[in-house]
C-alpha cells in the first residue's frame, strides 16, 4: 500500500534533491509573485508553460520509479521536451472533453425541488468525477508514457473510482504535511512581523510546492499499482515487499 510518509523520504532521499527542489522553484516564485503583482496577464502567460512543466516532470518521475530509476526529478532536457509533447496529445483531449461535458451537466441540469446547497453539492460532484477521469487518464499515461494508455477506456472507467476516494483520503494527509513545513516558518514571518508577500517567504512556499511534486510522484507510482489496473506481473521484477519508493525499489544507477 502507497504510503505518504515513504514518499516524503523518497523526495528527500534523491540524489540532489534539495539542487532539483530550488530549480524548479524558480519558475514557480515567479509566476506566483506576477499574480501577488497583479500582473494577471503576464502571470497566465508565464503559468501555462509552468504547469505544463511541472506535469511533465510528475509523468517522468512515476515512469521512472515504475521503470526501477533512481531519478525522480530529471535535469534532462530532452526527456522533459519528449515526454511533454507525449502527454499534451495524451492527456490534452481528454482534458477538454471532459471539462466540456462536466461544463454542459452543471450549466443545462436543473432541478425542479428548491433543496439549500443541492445545486452546490451536485456541481461539487461532478466536478469531483471529472477531475478524477482526467486525472486517471494522466496516471494510466504516466505509468509507462504510452499515450494509448491515457485512451484505454475500461482502464479508465475501472479505476478513477478508485483514484477518487485515494485522492479525498491524500489530500487532508497533505495538508497536515505542508501545514507543519509552512505554518513554521509562516510563525516566524509573523512573529518578525515580516511581509507574507515577500520574495523570500513565496520562494519557500514554492520549493515546498516542488517538494510536494516530487513526493506526490514517489506515491502514485507506489499506489499505481493498485489504482491503475494492468497485467498480473507488471513490474514484479521490481517490486519489493521491503519499503517503498526508492528504498522500495532496486534502482539502477
């Protein structure tokens, strides 16, 4: 079972991983202090490509733990470019789609009972699913960076149930994580009475932001195989019953 608290050391663990960790933060500081500017249009332009890369390095870190690497975080351009290209005509169609049809239910559904919060629940719901889809989608791709994988239908329909009630049981995990790394040193701004908006504090809260990438990688790779259905000896040449993640796994180097 994918264990959080694995995924964490995994995160740490890595060669260079405090080096990869602050890189990547860079991007994200800046697109983040663009917004606190209200720089609105300039900060979509810089967030688009900034997502995109921080996708792109989440699909190679599970393919590269599922693959029996030690790499979670990769400086290597040219598999960032590759596997970004591969999971935009993977996940991308899938991602319209299914915003357009959640978009079409919460829009042209309506109900003929007056129930308070109804409405807000129903649309929670639904998004709730359309979000898991996509997101089952994204995994099914990143276990092997196949695009094919991201269109397997009965994959899909058997698992986002699954990815669903794992993400609502990861998330609250998560936020008790990154509340301890944030609220310490968010105290220390506060008793300092330093800015909250400063360059110094957003730089942290983005290398944790990348922190989480990676740990978040280090587990669904882990829980993929459970959550994404494939064949019975997937992998078992790499699987161990010893920890997880890159203590789990017999990487190469």
């Amino acid at each position: 079972m994918a264990s959080l608290t694995d995924a964490f050391n995994d995160a740490f663990g890595e060669d260079m991983a405090m080096v990869k960790i602050i890189v990547y933060a860079i991007p994200v500081s800046v697109c983040a202090n663009l917004f606190l500017e209200k720089s609105f249009v300039a900060g979509y332009l810089f967030a688009i490509p900034t997502l995109i890369l921080l996708a792109t390095l989440m699909s190679n870190g599970i393919c590269s733990i599922r693959s029996n690497k030690r790499e979670i975080l990769t400086f290597n351009i040219v598999s960032l470019v590759s596997v970004a290209i591969k999971m935009i005509i993977a996940v991308l169609p899938i991602l319209c789609l299914m915003t357009f049809i959640g978009y079409c239910i919460v829009t042209f559904v309506k109900f003929p009972f007056d129930i308070p919060n109804f409405t807000l629940i129903f649309n929670c719901i639904v998004w709730l699913i359309v979000f898991s889809v996509i997101f089952t989608s994204y995994l099914a791709f990143s276990k092997t960076l196949n695009i094919f994988e991201a269109y397997n239908i009965k994959v899909i329909s058997e698992s986002s149930m699954d990815v669903c009630i794992n993400l609502l049981f990861l998330i609250p995990q998560l936020l008790i994580a990154n509340g301890i790394l944030i609220g310490a040193v968010w105290y220390l701004f506060f008793v300092f009475k330093l800015p909250l908006n400063s360059m110094l504090f957003v730089f942290y809260c983005s290398c944790v932001g990348i922190l989480n990438l990676s740990t978040l990688s280090s587990y669904f790779a882990q829980a993929s195989y459970e959550l994404i259905k494939g064949k019975d000896n997937e992998y078992q040449d790499n699987y161990y019953m010893k920890g997880s993640g890159i203590n789990m796994y017999n990487r190469k180097k």
